[in-house]
C-alpha cells in the first residue's frame, strides 16, 4: 500500500467517526479531486506527490460540509456541473424522473418541443433535457438569483446556452407567454415537510438553501401550486413530471383531478422501486 491509500484508510475512519454515510467512497474522492487523479489511479500516486490538503478537505468533509461543495462538482446523468453555497445539490433520484422526460419528448409528435424546468437549481434538468433531446427548448425558471446564477454558469460551460433558456421569476407566473403551448412541464421542487426538520442529514439542512427543501407541513405546498402552473402552461395532451418525496406519492393524486383536466396519473419509482416522482397529462380538446 502506498502512502496516499494508507491516509485514505485512516480518512476513512475519521468519516466514519463523524457519522458520515459513504466515509470510504468520499475518503477516495476527494484523494482523486486534490491529486487530480481518478479514483481508479490512487494508487499511482507518488509518496512524494502526497498533497496535505487532503487533510484539510477531509475535515471539512468530517464537519459535514457536502462532499460536492469541497470538489464544486456534482455529476448528474452525462453533466459534470458546478455547484457550491446557495444552491441545491443535485441527487441521483431525479434522474430517473429526467429519463422518463426524456421518453416521453422523444415519443411526442413534436418537431421542436418546447419545456419548462420550474425551480431549476444548478440547471441539472434543464441541460440534461436540451443536451438528450437535441431540438427541444427548455425554459429553465429559478426565482433565487444566488440558485440562478449557478444555473447560468453551468448553462454557458455545458454550450447549451442556444437551447436553454434561464429565467430568474416566480414558477407561479412565469413564462406567461408560453400559457398553453409548453409540451413538458418538469419540476424537482422542495418537498420536506417542516414537522421532519431534526431528521434532515447535517449536509442538507445546513447547506442546501432552505427555499429547495421545505414546503409546509406535509411537504406538498409547492406541488399543490404546480398544479396550478401545469394547467395553465401545457398545451392539450402535454405531459408533466413532478418529484416527491417518500410516503407522498399516495397522496399526490388527488391533487391533480380528472375534473380539473388531468389524465393518466401516474407514480413512478426510483431505482430503490419506491414512489419517486409522478406523471400526468393534460387532457385532449
């Protein structure tokens, strides 16, 4: 064993210690991101090469800071995104929900579809959409300048800045000029509800910005809105895909009723096969 990869065992330790979930996939990566190497090539690494830093990254990781705030990178489908202060970390689960997005646009007899990102974050969604669905325009709408900035940056460096489209304003009006031609509607809005505050992990609560996590007490104020903005932005037989989080998926459905001209809704499951985001159309004329 090298130097480097006995200072990641004892890093490892040092996480686990701190109650950190993954101590051992993070001791790694950050070696990878100060040495500037893959996780794969530790063990290449020089003994005389070791960079002290690494010490100070695995503190900050030790006090809970996200790993992804450290590297200023988060890794979502086929982007590699910046990301740091002021905006919600992008996770795994959406993007199976992004997947199915990406589905059901290529299955639309639409030449260039035209899409809403409502609460776009780093701009995650957004450019995965314009990047796997090559004539779409996505309209990627953040009312947090801190938040939109991030998108912005990640826009330009991804080249999707001709497709994708940010606009700081309040999901709840905007892109008025588009009510009723959007064909998707996609949405990972805050969804913790304020009764589960003491459970959120120390990386969420003392780093995501509040405006991404919580929404009333039982966590659906914000999808009880979409509803709202859906009807008034899809088009006749437009689609929309929205996050939840768990044990909400049972009562989403009734939010959206056949009275109010929704059809076809749906609960999608996450790789771990629990309810994860759900769908719905907008009924025929």
């Amino acid at each position: 064993m090298n130097f480097l990869l006995d200072e990641v065992a004892r890093a490892t330790l040092r996480l686990a210690e701190s109650g950190v979930p993954s101590p051992r996939t993070d001791a790694e990566e950050l070696a990878a991101f100060v040495h500037g190497v893959r996780r794969g090539g530790l063990h290449e690494v020089a003994d005389a090469d070791f960079d002290a830093r690494y010490w100070e990254c695995v503190a900050r990781r030790a006090a809970r800071e996200p790993l992804q705030h450290i590297t200023g990178l988060a890794y979502f489908r086929y982007l590699e995104l910046q990301v740091g202060p002021g905006v919600f970390v992008p996770r795994p689960e959406t993007e199976i929900m992004v997947g199915w997005a990406i589905d059901t646009l290529r299955a639309m007899d639409v030449a260039d579809p035209v899409v809403a990102d409502l609460g776009t974050g780093s701009g995650a969604i957004a450019i995965s959409l314009a990047q796997e669905v090559p004539r779409s325009r996505v309209h990627a709408v953040e009312v947090d300048a801190d938040a939109l900035g991030w998108a912005r940056r990640n826009i330009d460096a991804g080249g999707r800045s001709d497709r994708v489209t940010a606009h700081r304003a309040d999901m709840r009006s905007a892109l008025a000029e588009f009510d009723g031609r959007m064909d998707l509607v996609i949405s990972n809005p805050p969804y913790v509800p304020t009764a589960e505050a003491a459970g959120i992990p120390p990386e969420v609560s003392n780093h995501d910005p509040d405006r991404a996590l919580w929404a009333g007490d039982d966590g659906l104020d914000a999808i009880r809105e979409l509803e709202a903005v859906g009807r008034r932005l899809l088009r006749p037989g437009g689609a929309m895909a929205i996050e939840h989080g768990d044990g909400q998926g049972i009562d989403i459905p009734r939010l959206f009723p056949e009275g109010s001209g929704w059809r076809d809704v749906r609960n999608r499951k996450d790789l771990a096969h629990r309810d994860r985001f759900v769908v719905m159309r907008r009924a025929e004329e």
